[in-house]
C-alpha cells in the first residue's frame, strides 16, 4: 500500500526565556497553513508530535511539557509603526487542539531575532553595532512588544553572559517591553480587573472560598494566596505534579476563575482553553532552595510565586504571568501586591521554581480606574536549530 512522502517546511527551533518553541515564517507554510483553520492545526500539532497518548510526543518537536510544546508564526507587518506580526499557538500535548487564545511571554524574547535573521525586518533598521529595536505586533492578543536585539557585525549577538534562573547557560541579554499589556484587547480582553474588583471571594464549589486577585494583565491570571491553598509558596514542581488531587483541584480553580473573568461561559468551555487563564499562588517571601540547588533567601525576593500552565506547575515562570506579576504589584491592595509587603513599587523581584525574577512595571490611575503604559523585563534567546521539519503530506 502506497502512502503519501513527508514533505519539507522551513523552520527554526529557538529557545526564548526559559521555553523554546518551533518558528516559521508564514510564507514558508503551505497555502492551506497559512490561514487560520483545521489545516494549520492539523500541522502543527503533527510537527510538535501531538495528540500523544503517551505524554512524550516522542513523534515530534515537542518536549512533553506547556514550555516545549508550543510554535510560532511570524509574518512581516502591514501595521503601521511595527516590524512584525507574532502568532502563537499553545500545541496541547495529549489533546488535538492548538490553543490561540493567549501569547508566549517568554518566546517573545525570540521573535526579534528570528525577524531580523529571516529578513522581516527592514535592514535600515539594524545597526551594525549596537541595539536593534523590533516592533512587533501581539497578534493573539492585539498587542505591541518592544524587543531591544543586541546586533554585533549586523548580525544578532546570541551569546554572551545574562544569565536567567530557568536556563542553564547564559546568552545575551533581551530587554522586552509589553506595552500596554493591560488595556483592551481586539476580539473583547476586557479590562485589567474584569469584575471591577482588586479582590474578590472566588467561590469555587467542592474546592472552597478564596480571596483571589482576577487580572488581565500580560495573560489573563487569578492570583490565590498560598496559605489558603495549604501551601507555603516555595514548592517546586514535584510537590504539584505528582499529586494528581491537586492538579485537578488547581484545574477546577482555574475553570471557575475563567468563568468569573468572562473568558468563558460555560465551565465545561475551559477544557478547550487551557492556555488561558494562569492559576498562581503567592506568598511572603521564606527561605528555600530552587530546583537547580540554588539557596534562594527571603532577602533574595520580594515575594513567592508559583503558576501553572496547560495543567502542571512551571519549573520557572511564564513570561506573560510575569508581566501578571509586576502589573499586579505595583497596584496597592492587590494579593500579589500585599504579599510584596503592600507598599508602593514599579518593579518587584520575585521567587519562583527555579530562582528568581525581576520585572518593572508603573500604575497610576485615571478617571478612577488603573493604568499600566508597560511592563520591561529581560530574557534571552538562541538559535538551536535551523533547516526543514518535515511531516507526512496527508497530515494537515
């Protein structure tokens, strides 16, 4: 029996922050991909190697978790003012489905550079020597992204000696600014604190009654405190992942949370919306030692936080949830913010799984409501392969 041959797409597979994810240039793809639909679904999750009953996606580029099964599309912009159009698609990785409902804050440290080396970005617009600034265009979200892109002989400067808790060796240091990251979204966000509230009682039934801080900030997040999850905020992610009562107990959370957003309006709908909304918890800050063996002190840190995403908890931080974070913190009366020890800021260092974090972020308040211009922090980002991935002709 004769079957179809694998055919060949241009693609790079790129760590950015501490994810890494397969890009493609939207012209690379074949026709039926490169619109939305069945046929570019269908490619993706057959080139990250899913629906995968095993959890491995041993057949794929996938890793077998929410930080390495993901892909990006990039496009050159028809916006005024921008550089690139970014797309980003969350593969699940047991499930058949792609979910577009959010954007990859870490990979976002990658776009730049995968822009100006695939030729998306006008050349007169990187230096020779110096800092390359790419406006790219959010498009999950309808939002902008501000990368700074180290650029060394015209070409971008990959190594160098930033290093980001998360990820074993250091590289060169991207500065990334989310501009706007809490305003309106094309396609009906909402606004910063979707019920209006900085705290609410977020009934959860079989679970319990939870303060919770509900915002739509850098990704759509519902902040709980630790304490009255019965944790302490410096677990890692054994203490989570292995304890199946508790990821469903997170899952129920994060479905009511979703429901009480507005994201959703049925509860059974967040079973197809796994990328957003993030569930976290928060505590003050304690002393523990991070996954890579790593003391982190209660002086290291402002406060804990620890998220899940696609199910389990990260072994760092979402880029997204970061920019969640520091909005969140900067905002007097919010948990993220009472944790912090409920002072003033415009930046906060956070710990995580793996270490720590820092990221910037300035509110002020109009007409009664809050306001974030943007939220900076850094990542880092490098090419770890490039050439075709190929996948079966009758896949998509």
């Amino acid at each position: 029996m004769a079957h179809v041959a694998q055919i060949k797409i241009p693609a790079t597979y790129m760590r950015g922050g501490t994810s890494k994810g397969v890009f493609f240039s939207l012209t690379d793809l074949p026709e039926s991909a490169q619109v939305p639909g069945a046929a570019r679904d269908a490619l993706l999750l057959r080139v990250i190697g899913s629906p995968d009953p095993y959890d491995k996606q041993i057949d794929g580029m996938g890793g077998a978790t929410s930080s390495t099964s993901k892909t990006v599309i990039l496009a050159k912009s028809s916006r005024a003012e921008h550089d690139v159009d970014y797309l980003f698609g969350q593969v699940s990785i047991d499930k058949p489905f792609v979910d577009w409902s959010g954007n990859c804050g870490n990979l976002s440290a990658a776009v730049g550079s995968f822009a100006i080396s695939a030729g998306l970005v006008d050349p007169s617009r990187v230096p020779h020597d110096g800092v390359a600034v790419v406006r790219v265009w959010q498009a999950n979200i309808g939002k902008t992204i501000i990368a700074h892109v180290p650029i060394t002989n015209g070409a971008v400067q990959e190594t160098g000696d930033f290093e980001l808790d998360g990820v074993t060796f250091p590289a060169a240091e991207v500065q990334l600014e989310f501009m706007d990251p809490a305003a309106e979204e094309e396609g009906g966000g909402g606004a910063m604190f979707p019920t209006g509230n900085l705290v609410d009682d977020l009934d959860v039934p079989g679970v319990g009654t939870f303060k919770a801080t509900l915002i739509n900030a850098g990704i759509p997040t519902i902040f709980i405190n630790a304490e009255d999850l019965g944790y302490t905020g410096t677990e890692l992610q054994g203490a989570i992942n292995r304890d199946p009562k508790a990821l469903a107990m997170f899952e129920t959370v994060r479905a009511h949370g979703a429901l009480r957003m507005g994201l959703i309006k049925h509860l059974d709908e967040a079973a197809q919306r796994q990328h957003t909304p993030k569930v976290a918890f928060v505590a003050k800050p304690l002393d523990y030692v991070a996954s890579s063996g790593k003391a982190i002190k209660a002086d290291d840190v402002d406060l804990l936080v620890r998220a899940l995403s696609m199910g389990k908890l990260h072994h760092a931080m979402m880029g997204t949830a970061a920019v969640a974070i520091g909005t969140a913190a900067a905002i007097p009366g919010t948990l993220v913010n009472l944790a912090a020890g409920g002072v003033e800021r415009n930046a906060v260092r956070f710990g995580h799984p793996s270490g720590t974090l820092r990221v910037g972020a300035e509110a002020t308040q109009v007409n009664g409501e809050w306001v974030v211009k943007k939220a900076i922090m850094s990542r880092s980002a490098r090419v770890l392969m490039e050439g075709v991935v190929r996948v079966p002709g009758d896949a998509f």
